[in-house]
C-alpha cells in the first residue's frame, strides 16, 4: 500500500511503494506540510497508475535515484510473480511458532483457533504485502454477518479478537518484508458497555442461607474476595495464608488445567475477611488433604460449568433472584468495598488491578466518600449485615 510519509530525522516527506516486487522509497527536500502532501499524492497516485498499467518508467520520475540501474539492468518482470514476501498462510504459521511459547495454553489455542477458522481461510493463498486495505474491511464486514448457534453474528469483542490476531501478523510481515502494513487507520469496533449486576447484601444472605452445604463456603470466597472464577476454582491449599490472612493468588484454572494467572497484575495477595477466614478453615476440614481447595470428591478442581449449571442458576431460579452469571460475584465485593469505604488504592490491590482508572471507570456509580485503607470498614459492614454466620452452620 503505497504512503506518503515524513522522515523522524529530517522532517521531510518521501514516497513509499512497491514496484516489481521492491520496496521504494524516494526521498523529496519537501516539508511536512498539508499542502506539500497532497502535492505528492498527485505524483504517487499517477506513479501507481501507471505501474498499474505498465508503462511506469522509473528513470523519468527518479533519475537521480540508487534504483534506477538496478530496474533497467533488472531480468525482465513477471508481474505474476512479483512479490518477494511469503503466502499469508506460510508467515502465520512461522509467526505462530515464533510467538506462541511466550502464551499461555488457553491463549495458543484461541489465537490457533482463529487462524484455522477465518484467516487462513480468507487470506492464506495471498502474499502478506499484496493484503491491502479494502480486504481487511471486506474482512471484518463478512465476520459482521457470521451466523452462530444462538442465531446472531459475532460481536464486535470476537471481531475486534479476530482483527486483532491479523493486525500482528501484518505489521511483523511489514517490518520483516519492508511493505507498509495495510492496518494504518482501522480502529477497533465500538464495544457497547454493559452495566455490572452486583448482589445487595440482602441477596448474598439469601443465597448464602439456600445454597447447598457443600458450596456454602465457596460462595462466601466468591462474594468477599473478589477473585475471578478461575482463580477461585484453582485456589489450592499452599496459596492460603491462615496466620497472615491472606489468599495468594498465583495461578488460575483454565479448562481443567492450571495456567499462570491472567496478567502480572492479577498475582496478588487478598486479604481475609473474618467470613472468609471462617469459611476456609471450614473447608479446610473437608478437603485439607487434597492440592485444591475446591474439589470433587476425586481431589481435582471442580468444573466451572457443572456447578454453574447444576448448582448457581437453579439456586437463583429457586429464590426468585435476576439470572447473574457467576462472575457478578466479583464485582460484588468491589461494590461492598466501595459501599463501606474503602481505599481505592487497598480495593485495586484487592482486585489485581494496575491501579484505579478500572476502579472508578467500571464501578463509579458505586463510589461514595472514600476514608478508609485497610480493609476493617468492609469488616464492619459484613459483620453487621451477614445474618449467615458460623453458628448457624453448626
């Protein structure tokens, strides 16, 4: 795709295209102003029109450049064959190799998955540098009209994935084979925001109260920790901290298998509320002698899907409360932390967020006159509220 574009040193414009299956760029003693480029772009548009055409002489538009004795002294031309750079199915698979053993197994085979899918399919006989613009647009307004199962197209988080995954492939190729990456100027879809669902404490207490004995504990580490459902479900016994209170996070559970937690970020110590605390010494009791601290009877993590299926939504069918997918758990105890005053620093920390832009940008209906930092106001909040306690399980 051929640019005009400035050098960093200089500040002067050049030209840069592909002719005969080469990188060209042309330098001009322009400066970088509006009008100087659209000058240019006359120039390059007529020079692509007639490479286009066949009639492009290189020596009467640069006479003064380096290429100039390489074209002329040059074989003659098969504009059949004209790109040095490899099929888009041959870079991806090289990039794939390349890249895929600094992912985690569940990141390999979502971005193996969209490769084997949708780009190959759509783009793998072409050479990387003849991708142009326009395909990447057709691209993305086919995967709009994707039919799945529950009948709709994909969403604009699954097309911007898609994008995304060929955005990288495309500017390594670029940077690899010295074209310009066709990806300038595509922004990503609008994502529509979606409100967050957290349970009032009323609601915690009624499930809470319901739930089935043998899940009662692991609901309690839900509400009041706010760990994300991988976590909670590959939380094992070496990452409970009884004598400082604390719940390392360190791994998370994907498919069954453990994996390194979702970012840097995520690894964090949780402190225990005094329910928490209680809860998992209970737990302790029931599945001390196995790695993870939420088991089967087997000793292996329980399956996310089963319980949510079998055990969360017949539950809150059962009290008559909104259908919440599980992970409204987690937002939740950040609203419970905001509720009762907490530092939004300790609540960052809480949740394995970098810092507060998330906090405040997700919850910010939530937040009220922040004081306090250390975890006690939420301690005093849920002891005053909770109605579910320990004597009542015995």
């Amino acid at each position: 795709m051929a640019s005009i574009r400035a050098r960093k040193d200089s500040g002067k414009l050049f030209m840069d295209f592909r002719y005969r299956g080469r990188r060209c760029r042309e330098q001009t003693a322009l400066e970088d102003t509006p009008a100087n480029r659209k000058k240019l772009g006359k120039l390059l548009e007529k020079v692509e029109a007639e490479i286009t055409l066949g009639t492009f002489d290189y020596r009467s538009y640069f006479p003064n450049s380096a290429l100039v004795e390489k074209f002329e002294s040059a074989a003659p031309f098969d504009a059949g064959s004209n790109s040095a750079a490899p099929q888009f199915k041959k870079f991806s698979e090289t990039w794939y190799e390349e890249m895929k053993i600094g992912w985690r197994e569940s990141y390999r085979d979502a971005i193996r998955g969209i490769l084997d899918k949708r780009l190959l399919d759509h783009f793998g006989e072409k050479e990387v540098d003849r991708i142009t613009k326009a395909d990447l647009l057709q691209f993305r307004a086919q995967l709009g009209k994707v039919a799945r199962g529950n009948g709709k197209g994909l969403s604009a988080t699954h097309i911007n994935r898609h994008m995304k995954i060929l955005r990288m492939i495309l500017n390594e190729a670029a940077d690899r084979f010295e074209f310009t990456s066709p990806y300038h100027g595509i922004k990503p879809l609008k994502v529509q925001k979606t409100d967050i669902d957290p349970f009032a404490m009323d609601e915690i207490n009624q499930v809470l109260a319901a739930v089935r004995p043998d899940f009662r504990d692991y609901y309690t580490v839900r509400f009041f920790t706010g760990m994300r459902t991988g976590e909670v479900d590959g939380l094992k016994w070496r990452y409970v901290d009884f004598e400082r209170r604390q719940i390392l996070v360190r791994e998370t559970i994907v498919r069954g298998k453990p994996e390194y937690t979702k970012n840097d970020g995520s690894q964090r110590e949780i402190d225990m509320s005094q329910p928490v605390y209680d809860a998992l010494k209970r737990q302790k009791k029931s599945t001390g002698d196995f790695d993870y601290v939420f088991a089967t009877r087997a000793g292996t993590p329980i399956s996310h899907n089963n319980v949510t299926k079998r055990v969360w939504y017949p539950l809150l069918q059962h009290l008559g409360l909104r259908k919440r997918r599980p992970y409204q758990t987690r937002h939740t105890a950040a609203t419970l932390w905001l509720a009762s005053g907490e530092n939004p620093e300790w609540i960052a920390r809480q949740m394995g967020h970098a810092n507060t832009e998330m906090l405040f940008r997700v919850y910010s209906r939530y937040v009220p006159n922040l004081t306090r930092r250390d975890g006690s106001a939420f301690e005093n909040l849920i002891a005053a509220k909770l109605i579910h306690k320990e004597a009542s399980h015995g």
